[in-house]
C-alpha cells in the first residue's frame, strides 16, 4: 500500500447554511490530494494528459460520518492498495488535524483512457513502476 | 415508487479540459433536483428547515457511464423508492434529453437530523403522509 | 439596448454560513444568463468556438446592496448595450422575482479571440449582424 | 501597507475547455489569501464570527491579463493599503510562482457587519490596532 496525507484548510465558500462543509467540496480535497500523492510517487499529471492519456473518474462513493467546519485544517488520507491494471482505485479518510475521528471516507476508481482511440487502455508500464516503487516504499520522485 | 425528471442544460464553466462535465457537477443537479421533485410533492426545503429540522447527506455513490458535454441539455430521473422512516434514499439516472443511452446512475442518501437535540430523528408524520400520497399517484403540491 | 432576464432558484450550495448567496455565485448565474442571452438572439456559444474562436473573460466588476437567500427566484436581467467590435460589454441586474429592490449589479466584458492565430480578434460580421438585429427589436433565431 | 504572498496550485476542476482557469476561480483563491493573510496579522476570520460580526463583500473587480493553466503554482500577492473605518479594500495580484507577468489584478471590499443590529459598523478597536500593527511591520500574532 502507498499513502499520502494531504492538508486542506476549510474555506468560507465551502461551507453552508448549516455551518458545515456542503457534501460535494469532498470531492475537490479528493482531486487535490490525489494529485499531490501521484506527484509525491513521481507522477505528475500533467505529464500524464502530455503522452496523449486522460484519467477519467468511472465511479465514487462517499460516507459522511461527522461534519467538518469552517476554518478546519482536515488531513486526507489518501492510499493506493493496488499497482493499476487499467482501474486506478484510490481510497480516502478525512480526519480533523491530530484528532482520530473519522469524519468521512470514499473512494474514487480512476481509469486509463486514450484520447486518440477513444477508448480505456491497461496502465503504461512506465506508470506502473512508478507505483511499484512507491509501494515498495523505496520513494520515488525524480 | 415516485419519480421526477429536472433539466440542467450543461455550462462552461462546468466542463473541464477534457470537454466533459467535470465529475463532481452530478451532485450539484442532484441538489437541484431533490429539491424540485420534493417541491413537487409538496415539501418545499425551506419549511423543512424552518421547523427546526436539516436534511443531511449521509452517503452517496456514483457511477460514470458516458460523457456529457457543453450545452447539452441533460435530463435527471429521480426517483424515491420508499416512504421515508429515517433515511432518505434517493436514485437518479441522467441522460441527454430525448436519448436513451445512460450517462451517469447514482443515489445520495440524506436524513432527518433535529437541530435542537442535535441528533438524527424519524421522519415527521406530515412528510410521510406527503411521500404517501405522492407514491400513489394521487399527486401533491398544497 | 437588448435585454434578457434569466430565472435562477437559489440552491443550498450556493449558500453560505451567514445564510446568503455567497458572492462568486453570482457570476456562474451571469455565465448561464449570457449564454441563453445570446442564444434567445440567435447565437449559440457553441457554435461560436466550432468557428475557431473563443470568448474569455477581461474584466468584470460587481456591487452587491442586498443578500439573496436560499430558495429565493432570482430575475437576472442580462443587458447588451452596442453591437460589439471587438470587446463585449454585458451588464447584469439581479432582483428577487417579481419585486423592485435591486439586489446585485455588474458588468462582465468578453472578447472575441481567435484560437489559431492565438490573439483576440475583431466581432465576425455574421456576429455583428445578429446583434444589430437583435437590437433593432427584429427578433433573431434562426 | 501589509502585504501576504498566498500560494495556490491549480486544479482540474478549476480549469475549462479552454485549458485554462475559469475566471470565477480566481475569487476563490482570493479568499484563502485574504483569510490567511488576516491569519498572519493575528486575525483569524473564526474569530471576527465569534463576535457577532460578519465580513460580507461588498464590491469587487477584476482585470485578466494572461490565462493560468492546469496545475500551475500561482502566488497571490494580497495588500492592504489603510487601517480600515468601515470598509476594508484588499488588492490582488496573481502571478505564476517566480515570473514577473501579472495574470490577473484585482480588488475586493468587505465591510464589517454587526448581526445583532443588522447593519454595518465600524472596524473594532482591536481590530484597528492588528492591522496598525501589520502596517507598522512590528509583526502580529498572539
């Protein structure tokens, strides 16, 4: 397993009349934090819509267990059980900063997509390494 | 089973680079059309609210099956399987209007929560009765 | 001068701990009633970019007197003062339905810009033509 | 004056067809650069709420210059010019960590607001005196 823990401040825009963070924006701290994880393995994003792929998201799901508030500073949890075939499946825990309760967890599945033949495609095997290596928990980066 | 079709026509801002709906819009046309198929049948959100109760979301799955597009005018089924006891589950299903092909399928589950005690309640016997008569068909509104 | 009023029902996301629309939404309805503005005359903005152009953002500016709340239907009265050359100027007037108190006010300026040659260009005359008789009060459509 | 550099990284769901940042979004990074550039004189937002008092925004304009792309390290640049009496205006500038073009320039007031009264009041005392302090240079903080 490969994990990052990425930090969210809670902003006023993302809160809503009832005081607390409106269910969606979960989503959003998702996208950043997957995103650092990736580029903390090696793999930034950007490089990956350069070689002529895209990484749709296929499906999610989310449980909300308690509320977060406004001006939180939230840790994401965010890890990667498997090497990806052709489903990147990321798993999430948002957490208060320092605290242990579980406030809400999800998934996101991610794909491989080839913007040229309109169609999923298995994991490049360049991408793959980079996974294989971070999970072996020998870093990765350059 | 009662059932609601809200139209959302897709805008700029909601598309990402790829040209698509960017994933976490769904929830926000399901927003809108919860509250309408609810107003529908007779509730309006806001007296919700102003009897000291909140609706909110306690999980929440999607499924990714096709792109939408910019300006694509989308219609949303949503439909409500059963009469409310404390949880709220809602199915949706989006497609272009006029299309068959199923774009996205999903369902948010909301509860009662009572403000003042701070915890989730059943739902109120004057929302049942409304969610009663809208399944048998024999409609709402007043 | 042509003018449009666009409908918006203000939707719980867009509102914020102090109960109110929160004040950059505002902008994604001034999005949504441009595009139907200019569609009502004749020119859907898809088309506009399948001619190789687009229309970004320069400037905008907005004052805000009174706060809209969750639920309320919004008028957002879309004005169009001169058939544009190569900036178009659009300005907005937000009102709840059917009342006189006006509750937000702006401008948003668009240009024309030519994807190919990377560099704003001036109104393409069958664009021009469209708002001259939209204009005139000679409807448009087709 | 008291100036604050707020870092952002562009995101996905920031961007447009376009491949650029929608122009809304800039206002969301606006107040996460003014929250903690008000953290840092040793005002936290929280806090002002805590009072009985809101900030809402009351005007705000922007001019864009130079697009920013996907996942672009933006700095925000946020000054305050005056030690405010009821309104407090904040300038921006957004530029691409370590270039010298301005992307985008900006403002945007708030005002305080007493929610008791339901109307404006002038800035507290202690409130003054952070921002006197800021302005000084002689730090903040506790």
């Amino acid at each position: 397993m490969y994990s990052y823990i990425y930090r969210h401040r809670v902003r006023y825009r993302e809160c809503d009349p009832m005081g607390i963070v409106y269910h969606t924006h979960y989503l959003d701290y998702f996208e950043a934090a997957r995103t650092e994880a990736l580029r903390a393995m090696g793999l930034a994003y950007k490089t990956v819509e350069a070689r002529g792929l895209f990484m749709p998201v296929i499906d999610l799901a989310l449980e909300y267990k308690r509320p977060a508030y406004y001006d939180d500073l939230l840790e994401i949890d965010t890890h990667f059980d498997t090497v990806p075939r052709v489903r990147v499946p990321i798993g999430y825990e948002v957490r208060r900063a320092g605290e242990a309760d579980l406030l809400v967890k999800g998934h996101v599945t991610l794909c491989f997509f080839d913007r040229e033949r309109g169609q999923p495609i298995g994991a490049p095997a360049a991408i793959r390494a980079l996974f294989e290596r971070a999970m072996n928990g020998t870093g990765g980066g350059e």
